[in-house]
C-alpha cells in the first residue's frame, strides 16, 4: 500500500463506495496491474508521482487483477497495464500498456485540472480547515529520502524542486532547477516552475491585495504596487486582471525596473494553463511591443 495519501487499494469491499461514488466528487484514475507485470512496475511509480503532484485533483486507485478477478472482468480487462478514468461513477476514459510521462501529462489533461502548486499568502490566511494531505516540508523529506532510494531517478530533482518552491524556500528551489541534467533543464514542467518561482518569490512580505489597491488608487503610477497586486492576482483566482496589471505598466513605463513587466508576463504564461487567455495576452504585449 503507497504512503502518497491520494492513492489507495480496490476490493469488491470498498469499490462502490471509493471508486463509483466517490467519482462523482473527484476523478478515479484505477491502475489495474500485477505483480508478475515488468511494464506494470515501470507505470505504477509514474501515476503515483502524478497523483502526488495533483495533490488530490483526482485519487489513483490501484487493482491487483489477480487478487480482484471479479473486477477485472467487470472492466473486461484482457492484458496489464490497463488504466481507466472514472467520473460520476462511469469510465469515460483510458489506455492499455505503459505509457511514458510526457503522454501520461497529456491524458490527465483532458479531464483533470492540477490543484494548484503555490500557496500564496492570502491562502496560509484564510480560515479554510487544515489540510490532511501530505505538507510541502514533508514532501521534501520524502523526496530526499527517495533520491536516496533511487539515485538514478533524475525525474526527482525536479520533483523536489517542486516541494522546496511550495514550502517556501525558494533559495533551494532555484538551486535545484538550476543543477537538473539538459534533459530536464528544457521540460515543460522545469519553465513553468521556473516562472512559479520568479512570481513567488516576488510576494514574499508583500501587502495584500486590498493595500495594494489603496496605494494605487491614491497613485496610479505606482509600478511596484501595481505589479505587485499584478503577482497576487496572477497567481489568485484572477489572472487576467493581474495579466492586465502587468500590460498597464508596459504600456505607461516599460523600462520600468529593467523591463520587469514583461518578464512577468513571459512568467506568467509559462503558468497559466488557459491556452485562450495566454493567447490573447500574448498578442496584446506584442502590440505594445512591436
């Protein structure tokens, strides 16, 4: 049994209440494998470090068709590995064999939306109850300890890249993306770290959103407050308006603080994850570019 807390074992005991009806409130990925299965041992690591990152975007939950071989047959599963997506108590998705990481990325794509990586200030201040995932400083632990395990990994550099940025230490972090091998250093994932990186590090013991209005609306050239409230807005539940922060000050001071606006923009397009929104921003920054 994984110690990740978003992965667990199916029986015919819990597979109604854990696997169908739980769909209906978090997407179910199931890994049907067995121990005699090589591509199986390759699989299973890759979707339980996906579904450590998710970090409870969807739960894996792992079959041993030999040990459940009536669910296996309610599934019609003729070879492992074989995956299915579960939502709302339906498959609606999935593929049979070991799929590499980078294809791995693209199926959850289609259905699940990553819970998001950094926790901002506003966020560690809210009266939200207290999470019983796994800690980002506990992520870390757990990461060194399994690099320890697997020194040949390289793919856990970045993952502890990832838990030093969401802990705080951004310090490490940089160090970490700064020391992985060429070819993790051009990952998809490595430039959107990276631009995490760059705008987290910018709220560090900064005012919160409502001072940074008030410094504005009493100075409506005041770069720093404006892309300051640009980074938390970004990085919020409003990212075109913090996008629009950033544009304001292209537009008005450019060269302010060494072109500092449009290095938040490239920032933050290597984050954001709405393709039409980074499209049209794109095109707006390069009118006022160009």
């Amino acid at each position: 049994m994984s110690t990740n807390a978003h992965v667990f074992d199916v029986t015919p005991d819990n597979f109604e209440t854990e696997v169908l009806q739980a769909s209906s409130q978090t997407p179910i990925l199931i890994d049907f494998w067995a121990t005699w299965c090589g591509p199986c041992k390759a699989l299973g690591p890759l979707l339980e470090k996906l579904a450590a990152e998710y970090n409870g975007a969807f739960r894996l939950a792992k079959i041993d068709v030999d040990a459940n071989q009536e669910l296996a047959a309610m599934f019609g599963i003729r070879s492992v590995p074989t995956v299915a997506l579960i939502q709302d108590g339906r498959p609606v998705d999935g593929f049979a064999g070991a799929l590499p990481e980078g294809q791995l990325r693209e199926f959850l794509s289609k259905h699940v939306e990553p819970a998001s990586l950094i926790e901002t200030p506003d966020d560690l201040d809210s009266d939200a109850p207290e999470s019983t995932t796994e800690s980002a400083a506990d992520a870390v632990q757990r990461i060194r300890a399994e690099m320890a395990a697997r020194p040949d990994d390289e793919s856990l550099k970045l993952d502890l890249a990832l838990a030093q940025l969401r802990a705080g230490d951004f310090d490490a972090a940089r160090a970490a993306l700064d020391a992985l091998p060429a070819n993790l250093a051009t990952d998809d994932r490595t430039a959107r770290l990276r631009g995490q990186l760059q705008l987290a590090e910018a709220l560090d013991d900064a005012p919160d959103a409502d001072a940074l209005r008030q410094r504005i609306e009493a100075d409506p050239e005041d770069w720093s407050a404006r892309d300051l409230l640009g980074v938390r807005l970004t990085l919020g539940d409003a990212p075109a308006e913090g996008l629009d922060q950033f544009l304001h000050i292209l537009r008005h001071q450019r060269d302010w603080n060494e072109g500092l606006a449009r290095q938040r923009l490239l920032a933050a397009f290597q984050i954001l994850e709405d393709s039409a929104l980074v499209g049209d921003y794109r095109r707006r920054m390069a009118s006022i570019l160009f």
